[in-house]
C-alpha cells in the first residue's frame, strides 16, 4: 500500500501487538504520538485507552540504577521512544541533585530494552535526534560514538532505528543490515510556517534558502527544491592553526549566492546550540539587505539561553525562528512571540504505525506531494 491513511492503517494484520515505552525524559512526545494512534485504532473501530506500557528507571542513592517494565511484553511489538537531549530530567546522587545527560539517557534505553528481556516479538527505537550524532567522522584519534552505540543497539536485538534529520545520514553506513529510517519534517515545518504568517510569498524574486554552512546544504537544497527559489550558501573560514573548545575556531562566514537584497531569507539547521552561528549569519545577510530573516532548526537546543535571540529580534535581525517538538524545549522558548514550535508526533505515529502492520514507509519519507498540495492551497 503506497499511502497510509488512518482509515486504513488498522485494518492490515499487525506484526504483533504495538506497545510503546516511553525513556524517561521522552515522556510528552511519546504521549502525542499515543494519541494519534488511540484515535486511528479507534477509527478502524479497535479500542483502546492507549498503547504505553508504564515504565521507569528509578535510581539509588549511589547513582545506580535498573530498568523497569511493568507490564508483561511478550509477544508484542515494541517501540522505546527516547530523547538524548533532554537535561531537564534530574536524580539524587549523594544528595546532590544531577541533570541526565546524554550518555545517561542512552543507558535508560539500553536498560529498558534489557528489561524487556527478549520477550517482546521486535524491538524498535525513536530516537529523534541521535546519540552522539554530531560526532560523526573521525579527523584524528577520535571517538566515533554514534557508530558505536548503533552497533551495540543492533547486538542488543533492536530490528529498526527511527531519527529525524540526522546530522550526516551516512552513519547508517555502521548498521548496514539494521533497518534505519532518516526522516526530514520539511512539509511540517513550511505548513506552520505558513501557519504563522500566511502572507509569505515563495516567489524567487522575493524569497530564498539560505545554508548556514557547507554541513547543511543537503537539507537547504531540498527545501529550495521543492519551493522552486534559489539557493546560497555560507562557509565557514577556519583557524586550523588553533583548537578552542575541542575545535577550529571560525574566522569568518563567507556567502555565495545570488542577491538576498529585499528577499525573505529562510536558513534551515539541524540543531541550533549556543546560536552563535546562526546570529552571524543572519547579521551577515541582514548587513546584504535581506528583508526578512526566518531561521529553522529541528533541535532547537539554546544551549546559551534565549537572550542573545530575544535582542537580535528587538534589533530586527532575525525575525522567528522554527523548531520541533522532536527533543526537550525550554518553558521559556514556547513563550517567546519569534518562536514556532512544529508538533512532528503525527509524522513519527505514521512511522510506528506503518513498522506494526508491514506497510512501506517510503511514502512517509518522501512527503513531496504533501508539499505540492501545501503550496497549491495557496494559489
């Protein structure tokens, strides 16, 4: 079947039973994509209050701490939902209150799945942005983390990997018989775009992507694509006489690209960290005479907090930013006015749903006629 619709999706044999678990930390996104599926099941006339098994991980004193499943999982089809970037999660060791990190985190999911303890028909993971997924090459005697953890996710029996807009889609490479799906929330992010300011033209003459460097040109080029405008790109002039903070340090963004003078700008990254990137950029095509400035990123980090954002957009620098519900978000960013936050768990539920009854995802992945339709509406 090429399309999934939730007519539909319950009405085709299931691998097994669908459970989810949510990881600690992952808990809100995993309850959005519940609902979703509850009201497809329900559509197709299967009821059910909701598919999470009740989980948790609960620690000793000493920082230790075990996997616990409480309910039985044999037999069913299982998928663990797990958000590497969630720091807000804390716990006691030695009465001292610790934030999980990302390696904690990808423990909880090892000792879940450990907990399942190969009863569960199939295991499969979300995890929307991955665990050690910005270290994803190796330039000298160096770690590669990503890779690593795949392949003990992989020994550890998980059937299937499911991420969003991975920083390089290559690593892949290092589960080549694991099934691993890489999906991009293009049409999610230009239809709440759109949401929120439907007057935007698309118009070549008007508006146009932007990379922020040579790194995401990939992910720019498909949205210039399928918006039909045009395309630069910045790259960025390094130091490699100095390492700061475990890397070159960035002399200068250097732009190549047709004119952005009196043109909305749209500049689309992965993660947006510290943002200092991202502001120089904007500063830079702002100092060109862009008229508009909208950046986008799927993991909307603020790893610095919010005010060097809140004084670029006072200072008319940048306009909004877009960001996904796809890892933790700080209470503060969902109140700012610039911020628009894009609810991905209807996408990753078309995922789950699509794995439980066999169905070909390819459909999902490649959300281009939805696109059309999008900008179609609009004529």
């Amino acid at each position: 079947m090429s399309v999934i619709t939730p007519k539909d999706c319950f009405h085709q044999p299931q691998v097994a039973d669908l459970r989810l678990i949510a990881c600690p930390g992952a808990e809100e996104l995993t309850n959005l994509i519940d609902k979703h599926l509850v009201r497809w099941a329900s559509e197709a006339g299967y009821q059910t209050n909701s598919f999470i098994i009740e989980s948790a991980c609960p620690r000793f004193q000493s920082g230790d701490a075990k996997g616990l499943v409480k309910e039985s999982v044999r037999g069913d089809d299982i998928f663990i939902v797990v958000d590497p970037g969630n720091y807000s999660v804390t716990y006691k060791l030695f009465n001292y209150e610790n934030h999980l990190s990302p390696d904690d985190h990808f423990a909880n999911l090892k000792r879940l799945i450990q907990a399942v303890a190969g009863k569960a028909h199939r295991v499969s993971v979300i995890m929307p942005s991955l665990y050690g997924g910005r270290q994803h090459r190796r330039v000298s005697r160096e770690s590669l983390d990503c890779a690593v953890a795949l392949q003990e996710l992989q020994a550890m029996g998980v059937k299937n990997i499911i991420t969003f807009d991975a920083h390089d889609p290559r690593l892949m490479n290092a589960v080549p018989l694991m099934s691993f799906d890489n999906a991009m929330p293009t049409y999610q992010v230009l239809k709440n775009l759109l949401k929120k300011n439907p007057e935007i033209s698309f118009d070549k003459d008007k508006f146009i992507v932007v990379s922020p460097d040579e790194g995401a040109m990939s992910r720019n080029m498909y949205f210039s694509s399928v918006l039909g405008c045009n395309l630069g790109m910045f790259y960025k002039r390094r130091d490699y006489t100095r390492v700061v903070n475990g890397r070159n340090p960035i002399v200068a963004h250097e732009y190549l690209g047709d004119s952005v003078e009196g043109k909305t700008v749209f500049v689309a990254d992965d993660i947006i960290a510290s943002g200092e990137s991202m502001l120089e950029v904007a500063t830079n095509l702002k100092e060109r005479g862009a008229k508009r400035i909208i950046a986008n990123a799927t993991f909307p980090l603020f790893t610095s907090g919010l005010e060097k954002f809140d004084k670029a957009v006072t200072d008319g620098i940048l306009d909004y930013v877009t960001g996904t519900n796809l890892t933790y978000r700080m209470p503060e960013l969902l109140t700012r006015d610039w911020y628009v936050d894009v609810d991905v768990s209807k996408y990753a539920a078309y995922f789950v749903v699509a794995l439980n009854h066999d169905m070909s995802v390819s459909s999902i992945i490649d959300p281009i006629k939805k696109i059309e339709a999008l900008l179609a509406s609009r004529k």
